[in-house]
C-alpha cells in the first residue's frame, strides 16, 4: 500500500500556508519549492555609484512586491543550484537617475541580494541589497490607518457601510 501525504509550511488551513508537496500513491508532486527564502523586509539597495535607496519587500512568501521610492515591482525569482535566483526593474523619474533598471541576481545564505544591473545607458554594473530589518505583517488597523491618512489627503471620502444607505452629499 503507498502513501497518500502533503507537506506544507504551516497548518493546511492557515491563512498563509504554503504547500510544497503532495505525495499521491508513493510519487512525489512537487508545488512549491521548500528552499525558497523569505525575502520580505526592508534592503539598502546600492546600484553602482548611485546614491543608496530604500527597498521595502513586501506582500506574500510566493508573490512578494517590492516598493522602491513609491515604485511598485513585482519581483520573479525561482531557486536554483547556486541559491535563489531573483530578478525585477523598474523605472526612475528623477532628473539625475531618469530610466529603466533591470537587476538580476541571486540571493545568498545570508539573505544579501546581489548581482549585475543594466542601467539606462545600457552599462552592466554591479548592485546589492543588504538586510536592514525583517518584514512585520500588516494588522487590519494599521492598513485601515494607511487608507484613513491617505483619504484624508484626498478630496473626497469613501463610505464603508453595510446593509445601510450611503450618505447624500
């Protein structure tokens, strides 16, 4: 008789759980892969002979986002002999440092992102991003914070309400 079995990151139905594996008669289905790091946190990010910025990863363990001076990316990364491979770009407004970036690189046993980056001139320089502080998850009052300050900024409001009329201007 073979085994039928599933090996996940935490309980099966936690919010946040990450299955890496589902045994079916003895023969192993891999989803996730198990070697995968947490990168989320926050990085000081040096690309060449620029001036060192703030890199803020966020959002989930599989799909993590990257927030860079208010740019948003979506970073793609997969595992590989020599570590975990990761690659993202975005683009800057800034008069000094107007353009496109494209980083590609690994990330090493000791959580240091580095690797090469085409800047918009078309060079290849060298970049890394060393672990400043670990990530801490979003409570729903610290999100409801963020909304109320920026909608407070805003020129208008949003009505939450359930089951009931919305307010008349």
């Amino acid at each position: 008789m073979m085994a039928n079995f599933i090996i996940t990151s935490k309980n099966i139905f936690s919010k946040d759980n990450v299955i890496f594996e589902n045994w079916t008669k003895g023969v192993r289905y891999k989803i996730n892969d198990a070697d995968l790091k947490d990168v989320r946190g926050t990085y000081k990010l040096q690309i060449g002979n620029m001036k060192e910025m703030k890199l803020k990863v966020s959002g989930e363990f599989l799909q993590p986002e990257i927030i860079l001076n208010l740019i948003l990316s979506k970073p793609r990364r997969h595992s590989a002999e020599t570590g975990q491979q990761i690659t993202f770009s975005f683009e800057l407004k800034q008069p000094a440092n107007k353009g496109i970036y494209r980083l590609v690189g690994y990330v090493d046993e000791k959580n240091r992102w580095k690797g090469n980056a085409e800047i918009p001139s078309g060079e290849w320089v060298k970049w890394t991003a060393t672990f400043t502080e670990p990530f801490v998850p979003e409570t729903k009052r610290t999100r409801c914070k963020k909304i109320n300050s920026l909608l407070e900024n805003c020129h208008f409001r949003i009505w939450l309400m359930a089951g009931k009329n919305y307010p008349s201007r």
